[in-house]
C-alpha cells in the first residue's frame, strides 16, 4: 500500500506561480515507483500532467504544462513536486498526486491505469 498527500495548492492570479508537494509513505513505495501529477477540473474527467517514470527519473509532460511545469522528486524524503509557473486560467482544478510501481509508459497518460491516489489539492488561477 501506498499513501499520498498533497499540499500546496490555493488561489492564486494569473502569470503567478505555485509549488506542490506530496508525500508518500508505505511498504511499496522505493524509488522505483513511478510517481506523477494529475488535474481534474469540475465536469471534465482527471487528465494527466506530469510524471517521473520509475527510478530512471525521465519526465513526461502535457502538452498544455510543457514549459511551464515541473515535476521532481526527492527520493530520500519520498515526496514528489510540482512547480507551476505562469499559470493560466485554465490550470484551475484539483491536482492529485499518483504512484504506481507497475505501470508501463504507455498507460502513463490514462488515469484509470495509475494504483494509487492523494486526495488532491484545489489550485484556483484567476484574472
């Protein structure tokens, strides 16, 4: 089992920056972990936006977040970081942390594919 909790989320303008954090904690969780970010906004489905495939630490973006966005982690205090910048309007939503130690690259994009989940912070960008 693996237990994920995000922080860092809040109300912020638009062009501002944001740091999100989750920390994970359980027996399955090691470095080879593939760990990863994904954002739901109210009456659209959970689509992905960033990842760190397993321990080789190679990254994967949105195409929307490219740029702007970046994932790392820290292996010696397993918690993952998502560092938004010039966030946008249409950034709003929950951001949830996931951890999966199976999945393979080409599931890395469906949600429905990823074991674990946080219960998610709520980012508001506004104008």
């Amino acid at each position: 089992q693996v237990q994920l909790v995000e922080s860092g989320g809040g109300l912020v303008q638009a062009g501002a920056s944001l740091r999100l954090s989750c920390a994970a904690s359980g027996d399955t969780f090691s470095r080879s972990t593939t760990v990863g970010w994904f954002r739901q906004a109210p009456g659209r489905e959970r689509e992905f936006v960033a990842a760190i495939f397993r321990s080789y630490g190679r990254t994967y973006y949105a195409d929307s977040v490219k740029g702007r966005f970046s994932i790392s982690r820290d292996n010696a205090k397993n918690t993952v970081s998502l560092v938004m910048n010039s966030l946008k309007l249409e950034d709003t939503g929950v951001y949830y942390c996931a951890a999966d130690s199976t999945i393979i690259l080409s599931s890395l994009y469906e949600a429905q594919h990823w074991d674990y989940w946080g219960q998610g912070t709520q980012v508001t960008v506004s104008s």
